[in-house]
C-alpha cells in the first residue's frame, strides 16, 4: 500500500487519450475527472448502463457480448488509450477487459472499492478510512475532485451576484442527510437550525446548500429559521451554486454524513466545522479524526461568531495523478517501446 505525497516531476500522460468508463453517476464522473484534469490528459467519457443478469453479476461478472467489446464499431475498440479510469461496481467489468484486451498499452486505474481482486486494475485509490490495502493500492484522506486553487480563484472572480452582494463572513452550509449509520433526529434538526438562526443574527451571510438526502423538515425549518436575514439558500431548484458557495465561503459547517462535501470544503484552506447528526459508525469516525488532525475541521460548536483557523488545502486529486504519472513511467522505463 501506497501513503501518497506530493511530487514535482514530468508529466508524461500530458496530453494524451485517457478514457473513463461511467456509469452515469455524477458524483463518480467528479472524482474520475478531477484525476483526469489534473493528469492533464485528454478525457473521453464513456457511460455504460448494465442491465439484467449482466447488472446483478456486476463486478465480477462480464461485459454483455452485445457491447462488442474489442471488435470494430464497437465504442470500446482500438487504437487503446494510455491511461483509463473507472469508478463503482457497474465499470468494474469494462476495466477488467480492457486490462486483458489492451495489456500494457493502456493504464488502468479504479477509483474506490469494487470488492474485486487485485488484478482488476493495475492500480486502485481508495480513500484512508476504507479498509482495502495492497502493493497496488493507494490512499488519500478526502477524495479527488476538480475544485482546484486555480479553479476557486476562477469561481470567486466571476461570483453571481446573489453570493457577491451577501455580508461577511460567508458561511457555507452543506447538508447532507440520513444514510446508513447517521440519523437525523428531530432534536439534530432543531440542534443545527438553532446554531444557523445564531449565525444569521450575528450578521454572518449564510449560503445553504440541500442535497438529495436533506430532510424537508430541515429545509423548511432553516428557511423559517433565517428568513428576512441576508442568506442564499438552494433547495435544488435552478441552478446549482455549489461550485461558487465553494470558492466564496470563508468558513464550512458541514453535516457530518458527506464525506466529499467535507472534503471538497477542505481544498479550500478555510475552517471547516462538521455537524454531527446522531448515529456514526467506526469508518465516519476514522475519516473525521484524520481531517481534524490535518487540521482542517473541528466538530461545530454552539455558539456564534465561529473559530477561524488555517490550513494547508488538500487536493487529492493531484496526489492520485502524481502516483499514476510515476507508475506510468516506471513502466515505460522498464518495457521501452509499449508507449504508442
């Protein structure tokens, strides 16, 4: 297993063909994308939909022979690309073939655990906290996403004037939601809008952001909570400005059920303060301890105004890429001639 660091080195992939197999999922795209961009390569999307016996067999079953795999015409065909990434169990299948079809001309690479053997992927990321290791195993706290600090400085200079015209301190707030191990009991609920309702008083300006798991009662209760006060608050509706609550805000509360929200809020350098709903499980608690001893985040305290601090951002993006970049090479230092 691999504990990833930064390098300064070549970029050997820089500009080359790299695929990435999806299933449609928007937050997996993210993660392949964010590793794809910072490889510099050039990425192909490539979605797949299994359905039936092919579906329910996924990761370890096969390719649908209907798919062509290999043959011409067919969307997976030659000439391979140098680099392919993947992410969820419904992809596991075309990595897998693509590895035994291309061989050495194409680096494959899985993101998250598939539960599938090591020779699935010539490499796999999976974040700290999962429990997956190997010699082709490597490990980042937050996942990869595309949130860099050129792209934040991209995102602030061009802010909608719904953020640009709210007071400081902005206040990003995440909410996730119940899953399988945290809950969101009425006194959460009530607990959270109550710090929230705080914060609005004290003249921050809030920027709330709802996901698909949010209860409605929450929505409904910080609208009510915060309403009249200077705040944007996103209940799915329009566009999302997920992307600008990033790059503006200068302090996160965060539910503690998201680990990419707390994560991607960590790439900024700003204090993140995790909200944590009853519930939580020894996985969620190894993730948290690791991001508070990095120093980005501190459970959320109830009281106003919030405890600023520093940090150094984290982007586990370009720690992926400058693993593979340096795999990548090994090989085609130890088998000259693979590269096309």
């Amino acid at each position: 297993m691999t504990e990833l660091k930064p390098l300064q080195q070549l970029r050997p992939l820089e500009g080359r063909t790299a695929w990435i197999i999806s299933d449609g999922k928007a937050g997996h795209e993210v993660q392949c994308l964010g590793v794809a961009e910072a490889l510099g390569v050039r990425a192909e999307i490539k979605r797949v939909s299994l359905k039936g016996l092919y579906r329910l067999t996924a990761p370890w079953g096969p390719v649908p022979p209907a798919e062509r795999f290999g043959q011409l015409g067919s969307n997976f065909a030659a000439p391979w690309p140098a680099l392919a990434l993947a992410t969820g169990r419904l992809t596991t299948p075309y990595i897998r073939a693509l590895k035994r079809q291309a061989g050495l001309a194409t680096f494959t690479v899985i993101l998250l655990d598939p539960r599938t053997n090591a020779r699935s992927a010539d490499l796999f990321w999976v974040p700290e906290h999962d429990s997956r290791r190997g010699p082709n195993v490597v490990t980042t706290l937050t996942s990869p996403h595309g949130y860099t600090q050129q792209h934040l400085a991209e995102l602030r200079a061009a802010s909608p004037p719904s953020i640009a015209a709210l007071p400081k301190p902005r206040i990003a707030v995440l909410l996730g939601g119940p899953n399988s191990v945290y809950r969101f009991a009425p006194a959460d609920l009530d607990r959270l809008t109550r710090v929230l309702a705080a914060l609005s008083r004290a003249g921050a300006g809030l920027m709330i952001t709802a996901s698909r798991r949010t209860p409605a009662k929450l929505v409904a209760s910080i609208d009510a909570a915060t309403a009249g006060t200077p705040r944007l608050l996103w209940d799915g509706l329009g566009a999302n400005p997920y992307p600008s609550i990033l790059a503006n805000a200068d302090a996160f509360i965060v539910t503690a059920d998201s680990v990419n929200m707390a994560g991607e809020a960590a790439a900024t350098g700003k204090p993140v303060h995790i909200f944590k709903p009853s519930g939580g499980s020894e996985k969620f608690d190894r993730f948290h301890a690791a991001l508070e001893a990095h120093g980005a985040s501190r459970p959320l305290e109830i009281a106003a105004p919030l405890a600023t601090w520093s940090y150094e951002p984290l982007d586990s993006a370009r720690l992926i890429a400058d693993e593979i970049q340096r795999r990548w090479r090994i090989r085609a230092e130890l088998l000259p001639g693979f590269v096309s």
